[in-house]
C-alpha cells in the first residue's frame, strides 16, 4: 500500500502541472520566447505531472515500497523552482543567473528522484517481479515488457537534465550543445517512452481490454533506441533519419494499441477521449518529424511538431491520464465535473487543430485563435483538477 505522505505529495506535484499548463499556454498566446515556453511546458507540465505519478506508481509496479517516502517533499520544490527558474531564463525575464539557477535546482530534483526510485527497484532493476496478480494476471508479460523499459527513460532523464544544465553553465556540453538535443532526450527519451511503458501498464486496466502483444515489444524498443539516435543525429545525418525512423514506429505503434484498446472496450470515460486525441496528435507529429529527417526542415513545420508532440501526444495523455487517476464525476462544487472536463478537452484538441491548419494554411488568425482556445482548455483543466483536490482536503 502507498504511504499517505508519497500521495499527497504526488497529487501536488500533477496540481503543479496542472498550473504550469495555465501558464505555458498563456505564454504561447502572448508570444513569449520558445526557451520559455518550451521550459514550462516540458518541465513544467509533462515532467512534473510524470514525477507526481511515479512517485506512487512506479514502486508499485515494480512490487516494491519506496525507499524515501519524504523524497517527493524535498523533490517538489526543485522541480517546481528549477522550472520557473528556467523559463524566466528563458523568457529574459529577472537576472542573467535565473537559467543556471533553474537548471540546478532541476538537476537537483531529478538526482533525488532517480536516487530514490533507483534504491527502490535496485534488486528488480529489469521490472521481472511486476507486482501483477489476481484478475490482471494474464497481463504479467506486457508489464514485465513495461517495466524493463522504465530505468532507460530514468537514464534519458539523467542525461538530459544534465545536457540542460551544462547547456547554461561552464560544464562540458553534451555533444556540441545544441539545445534540441536535451529537449529531445527529455521530451522522447523521458516523456514519451514514459507514456509509452506506463500506457501499456495502465490503459488496458483503465479500458478494460487486452493490447494485441506483438506491437508491444516494436513500440518499447523502438521508442527506447530513437531518442538517443535523434539526439546525437541532430539537425540531419543517418544517426537523425534512423532515430526519427524508429521514433515514428514508436508513436504510430502505441496509436495503433490504444485505438484498439479503445475499440475494444464498452467503457467511454471523459479522460480515454483526450487520449485518443492524443494519439493522433503524435502520430501527425511523427509524420512531420519523418518530413524534417528525410526533406528539408520548414521553420513554420518545426512549430507545429512541437505542439503536436508536448502539447498533442504528452499534454493531452498527460490530462486524460489525470481524469483517469481523478474521475472528474467525483466532483461536487460547482464547475467541477464531467461537463467541465469534457470542455477542456474539447478546447485544448480543438485549438491545437486549428493553431497546427494555421500554420500549414499560413493564417495566423487561426493560429492565435488556437492559441487562446487552448489556454481556455488549460483553465478548465486545472479547475477540475485543483477543485477536485481541494473538495478532498476540505471534505
């Protein structure tokens, strides 16, 4: 059983997220620099929303305690601080030291939480003691298949932090510096294997339904060797159109699971359709990512691959997998409910439709009208979310 403390520090970390997707999608509608935008959205919303989950999740998968129950408290202010930290950074905004400041303190987060996940799992480090029994039994090959992809993302998130920091500090770049590459570690490496493994963990429990297996092992694979490949192989080169490659195998993969998950089961909660938005999101950025490996990258093509990817694959799995862990049906107050959280859904998918056809039809007006949709859909998700909470704490 979870210690109460990991818990609630775990619903802080994801209420966190929530608000740092308020934040990321305000500053994408007032025009503020990628550095900043990227740093919210990437740390802010999708890393911490993942350490506010696995937290909890990843001892239980891997049938252990975690080792530090406190490691969440002192985590959270790194995380939180080191993000805002990087995005002022990013932004211009405050002192010229708030980026290595930022990069720090994240740094700091993230040794504690592999250290602390690290000795949890240190005597299963391969996840083949799943923690799988009763009714879920015949699931125990997929999860062990989950499990052993899990420490590479913990590798990725080490690597890639570090590539942050020395990105802004005197230590030795990774590679030549170029700032994609730790966005893509992260990004890939961390938030989308991450989707990956803990999906084929938790979306067929949440559907109730059975993934077809053969994919399984193809996506894990391949989602664990592309980042690495990308990473290295950037702007262009084999190394780059080989990880795209496997990338796009990776993506389309997990897509072609979750719709039959989704097709299988008779279950229809709010959160499952943000998913399935999701998955079509990332599949429309890994085609685009295919384009950029094999033609000639368009700059305009370049924004719209980064919205499908942090905003579409990780921030509406991101919102869908919150609604799962927190059914909005539970809520009680006022505005917190189904109906909000089908509209925040619909307003966040909906304006990243249209701002990704702004910007292949080159109508900015679409563009910035996405942009503000999609700020109204991150409000009403982190009403449901934090209102949720609260009813919670004050019932």
């Amino acid at each position: 059983m979870t210690d109460p403390r990991v818990s609630r520090w775990g619903r802080r970390f994801v209420a966190a997220g929530a608000v740092f997707l308020v934040l990321w999608s305000a500053a994408v509608a007032t025009a503020q620099p990628p550095r900043a935008t990227i740093a919210l959205g990437l740390f802010g919303v999708v890393l911490t929303t993942l350490f506010g989950k696995a937290y909890p999740l990843l001892p239980a998968y891997f049938d252990r305690q975690l080792a530090v129950p406190l490691a969440p408290a002192f985590h959270f202010p790194a995380a939180v601080g080191g993000t805002l930290g990087l995005a002022a950074g990013g932004a211009g905004i405050g002192f010229d030291w708030f980026d290595a400041a930022g990069a720090s303190l994240w740094a700091v987060g993230v040794a504690l939480f592999v250290t602390t996940i690290g000795a949890t799992i240190r005597d299963n480090i391969t996840g083949a003691e799943t923690g799988t029994a009763g009714p879920n039994v015949h699931r125990k090959r997929v999860d062990r298949l989950a499990n052993a992809a899990m420490p590479v993302g913990l590798a990725y998130l080490l690597v890639g932090s570090y590539a942050t920091l020395a990105g802004v500090t005197p230590l030795p770049p990774l590679v030549d510096g170029y700032p994609p590459r730790a966005t893509h570690l992260l990004a890939a490496g961390v938030g989308a294997l991450f989707v990956f493994a803990v999906g084929f963990r938790l979306f067929p429990r949440f559907l109730n339904a059975d993934p077809p297996r053969p994919i399984v092992p193809v996506v894990l694979v391949a989602g664990a060797a592309g980042p690495a490949l990308v990473a290295v192989g950037l702007p262009a080169g084999p190394a780059f159109r080989a990880g795209a490659a496997l990338e796009a195998v990776a993506v389309v993969g997990f897509a072609a699971v979750y719709v039959a998950l989704f097709a299988r089961s008779d279950r229809r909660r709010v959160g499952f359709w943000a998913v399935l938005g999701a998955v079509v999101a990332g599949t429309l950025g890994a085609v685009l990512g295919l384009r950029f490996a094999f033609g000639t990258p368009d700059p305009a093509l370049v924004v719209a691959h980064r919205r499908l990817n942090l905003l579409g694959l990780l921030g509406l799995t991101v919102v869908g997998a919150a609604y799962g862990f927190h059914p909005p049906s539970a809520g009680t107050w006022p505005g917190v409910g189904v109906r909000t959280a089908a509209a925040s859904i619909a307003l966040l998918a909906g304006g990243l439709g249209l701002e990704v056809a702004g910007i292949a039809g080159t109508v900015p007006a679409a563009v910035d009208a996405g942009e503000w949709l999609v700020l109204a859909g991150s409000t009403l998700y982190a009403v449901v979310v934090l209102g949720l909470f609260a009813e919670r704490r004050f019932r």
